[in-house]
C-alpha cells in the first residue's frame, strides 16, 4: 500500500535546490499535513463529521458529564481556529452535541457531548485504526518515538516566536 519514497521537491516538481534546510522542513511538513488532513477527512466523510468536528467530539469526550466552555474547547483544539462556535453549532444540529447555561455561573455556556455523539465517536475511532496500520507501514516504533520528539521540540521553539513590531520588520 506504500508508494516509493519521494523528496518533497520532486513531489511538487521543484528544480531548483530549496533556499535553505529550514525551508524544505517547512515545505515538506506543510506538504505532509496536506497528505494527512486528506487522510482523516476521507476516513470521517462516511460517518458524517470534519475532522474539526471529530476534534470537538473528541475534546467533549473527555470532558465527561461535566462539559466545557466554548473557549475552552478552542484552546484545547488541535488546529487552532476562530470558528469553534460555529463547529459546536454544526454538532447541536446533527444532536450530537447539547449546550446549555453552567448551572453554577449563569452567564457560562457549557458544551457536553451526547450519546448519539459518543457512537458516532465509537464509528470514528474504528476507522481511524486503519491510520495506524498506514503510518506503521512507514515508521517503526523507534522512528514514531523519536519524529514525535523531534516535532514537539520543533513545536515548543516556533510556539515562543512573536513577529518583529514597529517599523522596518517588513521580513
């Protein structure tokens, strides 16, 4: 089911050497969280969510009875985006998600997940199984150890950059 191993160049057909390593490290991760993306999106598809909404499912999940707010399932989402409101409401529609007032501080919206939310779960985490059949095809357990280290080393480093202020960081 693997294909031959390719350099990022030579998957989007770039001729010349790329500026810099750090460059062909951005570009082949950003090319392989394209391939990823397509992956989760294909294997969600057939139980009716995103894999945001997976996400959100997920977070809901672990949360138990108890829920979250709205912003917290933000903060907790593993890509980060504005649109977590809009996700929620996309999930109370399919009654796979409840929201309602925090019985201790009214002014609080909590997020809980639903039974019919919690098999979809079961659904989705089936098919997810067959990621790991893909992914072991590829790397062995000492090459997922150590490309897990590496990219939350990589994570924590960019996650402290703040852009240039003022004049003159038009960089």
């Amino acid at each position: 089911m693997s294909r031959e191993t390719r350099t990022v160049a030579e998957e989007i057909g770039q001729r010349r050497p790329f500026s810099s390593p750090v460059q062909e490290l951005v570009v082949t991760l950003l090319r392989t969280t394209d391939e990823v993306r397509r992956l989760l999106a294909d294997l969600m598809e057939p139980v009716g969510v995103t894999p945001q909404q997976y996400n959100v499912l997920r977070i809901l999940r672990g949360a138990g009875e108890a829920g979250l707010p709205t912003l917290e399932i933000g903060r907790r989402m593993l890509e980060r985006q504005p649109g977590v409101t809009r996700l929620v409401d996309r999930l109370v529609a399919k009654n796979l998600v409840d929201r309602g007032r925090d019985p201790e501080d009214r002014r609080r919206v909590l997020c809980t997940i639903r039974a019919e939310g919690r098999a979809l779960l079961e659904a989705a985490d089936k098919r997810l199984e067959s990621v790991d059949r893909v992914v072991a095809g590829g790397l062995d357990a000492d090459d997922l150890s150590v490309l897990v280290h590496l990219l939350d080393r990589l994570r924590a480093t960019v996650g402290v950059w703040e852009p240039p202020q003022g004049e003159g960081s038009d960089a």
